[in-house]
C-alpha cells in the first residue's frame, strides 16, 4: 500500500505517476471505509481525489496555502497532510474534524464548513502576503456551485486584477448538494498556459503593448476570445481562465497546474470531476451520496420526511403554495414536492440571501412561500430575514431544519442560535413543535397568520404522542395543576429528556411543551410567581429562550427561583448528538438535581 510509506507531503513528490494514480484510487478506498464506519461526506471527497494528489505533487504545503471552498473535500488533504493515522477518528469525538481547522493543524490554512467565502479569505491571504513581501502560492479549491455565490460574487469583483501567484481550483461536478440549476458550465478557453506565452506577453507589453498596433492586437484577441467562448466576464473580473480539463487525470493534471504557476495574474482552472468516482452507486446516486451516515445509510429526520409530506399535501389543496431550498431539496425533505410541483419549487442553489428575499417577493405578489433551510445556512441570510421579510411583516413561512446540535457535523454547522437571532426581530413568530403531528397543526396556523413564522425542528428520529392539543387553543401544551417545580421545554429532544427526568424523581413536577418561543404564552407565566422554575432548550444561552422568560419575570416583577438550561457560550464540537448535550447539562439528572 502507498499510503503506508505516504507519512508527509514530501513523500508525494518521489511517486510517478502510475503511482500517483495508485494514490489517488488508495485514498478513496480509505474514504469509503471510514465513512462506512463514521458517516460523512462522501461522493465529494471520492471526485476530488486526483485534484488533491496532484496539488501536494506540485505545491509545497504548509508554506503554499490550501484553502477549501465549503470544506466538505477536504478528506484527501486531511490524508496526505499527515493525519492519515489519525483518520478512523473523524467525526468522532476527540478526533479530526469533517472540515478544515486550523486549530488542528497547520496545513488547514483557513476554517471553513458554509459555502462562498474562499475567494475573499484567499485574497485576504494574498493581501497579507504581498505587504509582508513573502513568497508563496494561495490555491482554492471551490466547488462549481459556490464560486459565483453570495461573498464570493462580492470578492471575485472587487477589482479588474486579481494577484499572482493565487489559482482558483473549479471543481465542477455538476453537483452541489443536489443538482445544479446553475454555475459555471461548459466555458471554454484558449488561454496558452506554458511559460513560453508567459514570457512572450511580457516582451509583447514592453516592446509594443501601448502602441497603436499594440492596443489593435489586443483588442482583435479580445474579440477572438469572446467569439470563441461566448462570455468573456471570468477576463473582466481579472482572472485568466484556464479550461476545461478532466480532473481525475491526475498527469494532465501536473501538467497543468506546473503551467498556470507561472500567470502573470490570479487564474481560475476549470476542472471536470465525477462526484463519487470510484463508487457506482454515489457516481449514479450523488446526490444521496453527498453526506450519509454509518454504513452509508442515509441519515434519519423524521422531522425532515413530514414537512415534505404535509406541503405536498397542502400544496394539492392551495396553488399558491410555493416551496424554497437553497441547494438542498433532498435534506430537507422537498423531493416529492419537487416533483408533483415543479412550477411551484424553487432552488435557489448555495444562495440562502436569495432564497429569502424571493420568498418575500413572492409573500408581497400573493404566494404563500416556505423556505426550507437548515438552522446553520439561514444564519446567513440574516440581513434579508430582517430587512426584506419582517420590516415588511410578510407572511413568509420558514421550515428550520437542523435546529438544535447536530452530532458529527461539528461547530460549523450546529443549529444552537436560532432562537436568539430569530426570537429578537419584531414581527417574527417562532415555534418548536414536540412531533411531525404537532409541526403539521403549527404549520397549518401559520399559513393562517399575516406575519413571518419560523418553525425550527432538529434531526434525528423521534416518535409521536398520543395526545395533542390544537395550538389555537392553548399556546403552550401541559396537563394538570401547575405543580411546585416546573420544567419549561422547547423541542422534541428537551420535551423527551424533561419527561425522563420525572420518572426519576417523587418531586411534584409539571412538564410544558413551549412550542411557541414568541410569542410567550404569558396567561400561563403568570401563574408561576413563587414556582422553581426550570427552561431546557437546544439553543445558546444568551438570547434564547430561558432569557425570554427571565425577561419577563423581571418585567412583570414575578417571583420565582429560575434555572435555565442551555448551551454554553463556546461552540460545540463534533460528538454524538447525546455526548453534546450531557456536556451542556441537559440530562434527566441535571434537571432532577434543580428541582426542589
């Protein structure tokens, strides 16, 4: 095996390149049988394998600075940057990371988990760089889905050059989670790339470069180019683009990477991949291949299956039911919808602002819109959130998957800040159903309601209840007389872990199901004066939902002795979804320990 001599980066350089084939095909049979094992992202670790073989063949790292796009690719790099060893711990608790850290080893040259922000974190490096007068080689590897999004559209038209010495590495798979309905395809080039052109530009724009015929020359190659091509912005933006090149042939590959060194200005090379190469059934199904659990097995949400379920059957019922995902239509849940409506399914592709503020174009034409989104990506949307849903107080529905922690995935991507950062905007009401039975009567009241509704949910499997009660009836759900200690829950996993802790204990307790987060259900607050009062959510701290309540405590001058349950203030990492939430105290025992 070549991975078992492969120790540094440095050991890459010695193979040939029927060896360096070798590698690349020894490093996805180490993927595939750790994700086996731990879950992970798969069929995009698998189609960039020969791009990163290559890229340790003609770069020198740490020194050169590899930074990710997303981060999801970066399992090869993790391999051959000398944590092979380690790597059976990924995504485990103690062990390496799913993505790019710096805090765990110095050939992460920057963190990454979201997508789009790599142009702007590479040119930031080259800033640094060229003002300290050092030396090195800043290379992005960025996926065809997320190289003109949000930040990375901002950075990439900042100025008309970008510098040297920085290569734009355009994985193009067709593929970002689910299919692209948009990107950068089939762009052609006839940009020379061997030193030889290098060098002869530079003579050209010494001798005559201003000149009459020099300018005339110049602008005739223009021409040629945009006739040939078709679209010449990647030049306008100050890049030379370099393309289209098969990806997964690993000499065409040195070849060309060796080339572009030597540009005389940042390039962008465009490169062919097959998602999951070297797996037949991710090749075909990518897809669902993206990210699978252990023994690559789709990862279980009930949560997810139902909001599928319950808008393809409103949708039957309402034509102005539309559907919204930002590149996720099979996470989170919309695969049916998108096939029984595809006029009314929209994916916005990794462009959760967009998303947004569609919807609210659509509220403000008179659709009845849902933005099904994970917790982690609608923090990017913020600004639109605010501006361009709740100022204008437009019914605008959205479906907050992945709330709460998230396991493996780890600090990029836990859903803990919902709360907080939806809960402050005026307008915005938001709710945490207990099971698929209540998240379908709690959607059902908000498209009843002329405001914006977020309804956040986390992963997971998790069963019904036997009894359930309408929330336009009551707005917090509970039974029997409010007892000496009451336990505050928001969300299926605290409702669960509340009930357990009473089977624990003689002490006189009452569980509530506080599936509205705003607005509080304040009738049933105000019967608490004098109570020991306990709030247990999946949610930072501060701002969250234990703060509502404190708040209104201290507003109405209610006494009580109040405890609240949440997540500290530092970010979690990858572990068992169980392990993180014994970590922050949310555990039958510590609320048993509360009580009095």
């Amino acid at each position: 095996m070549l991975l078992d001599n492969v120790k540094t980066p440095a050991d890459v350089k010695k193979l040939n390149i029927k060896q360096l084939n070798a590698l690349a095909d020894e490093i996805r049979e180490r993927v595939i049988d750790v994700v086996d094992k731990n879950g992970g992202h798969l069929a995009s670790n698998l189609g960039v394998a020969e791009i990163i073989v290559a890229l340790y063949y003609c770069f020198d790292f740490p020194k050169d600075k590899l930074i990710f796009d997303v981060g999801h690719q970066c399992y090869a790099h993790k391999i051959l940057s000398g944590r092979n060893d380690r790597f059976d711990t990924i995504r485990k608790e103690g062990g390496l990371s799913g993505f790019p850290d710096p805090s765990e080893s110095v050939f992460d040259a920057f963190g990454a988990g979201h997508a789009g922000n790599s142009i702007s974190a590479c040119l930031g490096y080259c800033s640094a760089r060229d003002y300290l007068k050092e030396d090195y080689y800043v290379i992005d590897v960025v996926g065809d889905a997320s190289l003109f999004n949000g930040e990375n559209l901002e950075a990439a038209t900042t100025n008309e050059k970008k510098p040297k010495k920085f290569i734009v590495i355009l994985n193009d798979n067709g593929m970002s989670i689910s299919k692209n309905n948009n990107g950068l395809y089939k762009i052609m080039s006839t940009v020379t790339t061997k030193k030889s052109y290098g060098r002869f530009m530079d003579f050209f724009s010494r001798t005559i470069g201003n000149s009459f015929i020099g300018r005339g020359l110049k602008a005739f190659k223009r021409w040629i180019k945009r006739s040939i091509n078709g679209l010449s912005v990647i030049d306008s933006l100050g890049f030379k683009y370099v393309g289209i090149f098969y990806g997964n042939k690993i000499g065409e590959l040195i070849r060309i990477l060796n080339n572009v060194k030597n540009s005389d200005r940042g390039v962008i090379l465009h490169l062919k991949t097959v998602k999951g190469k070297g797996l037949a059934d991710a090749e075909e199904h990518a897809d669902f291949y993206h990210g699978v659990g252990k023994n690559l097995k789709a990862s279980e949400c009930t949560f997810s299956e139902a909001v599928g379920k319950i808008l393809t059957e409103e949708a039957r019922k309402n034509e102005k039911l539309t559907a919204i995902c930002a590149a996720m239509k099979d996470g989170t849940g919309l695969k049916t919808f998108a096939e029984e409506f595809p006029e009314r399914f929209f994916d916005a592709g990794i462009a959760e602002e967009h998303a947004v503020t569609f919807a609210a174009g659509q509220a403000m034409g008179g659709l009845k819109p849902v933005v099904c989104v994970y917790s982690t990506f609608l923090q990017r949307a913020y600004d639109q959130i605010m501006q361009d849903v709740c100022i204008q107080n437009l019914p605008v529905i959205f479906m907050v998957d992945r709330a709460g922690v998230v396991g493996s995935d780890g600090v990029t991507h836990q859903g803990l800040f919902d709360l907080s950062y939806l809960r402050m905007l005026p307008n915005m009401k938001v709710f945490a159903p207990k099971d698929v039975a209540e998240l379908e009567d709690i959607f059902n009241y908000c498209l009843k309601i002329s405001s914006p509704c977020a309804i956040r949910f986390p992963n997971g499997s998790h069963g019904l209840y036997p009894e359930h009660t309408p929330i336009n009836e009551r707005l917090w759900e509970y039974s029997g007389e409010i007892e000496e200690n009451v336990i505050l829950c928001v969300g299926a996993r605290t409702l669960e872990t509340a009930h357990k802790a009473q089977e624990l204990t003689d002490k006189k307790t009452i569980v509530v199901n506080c599936r509205s987060v705003k607005p509080l259900d304040e009738d049933f607050l105000r019967k608490l004066d004098g109570k020991n009062v306990i709030t247990v959510e999946e949610n930072v701290l501060s701002g969250g939902f234990g703060s509502a309540v404190a708040e209104f405590f201290a507003e109405n001058k209610i006494e009580t002795k109040l405890k609240i349950l949440a997540f500290p203030d530092c970010f979690v990492k990858h572990a068992e979804t169980q392990v993180q939430l014994e970590k922050a105290g949310i555990t039958p025992e510590n609320i048993v320990a509360n009580l009095i």
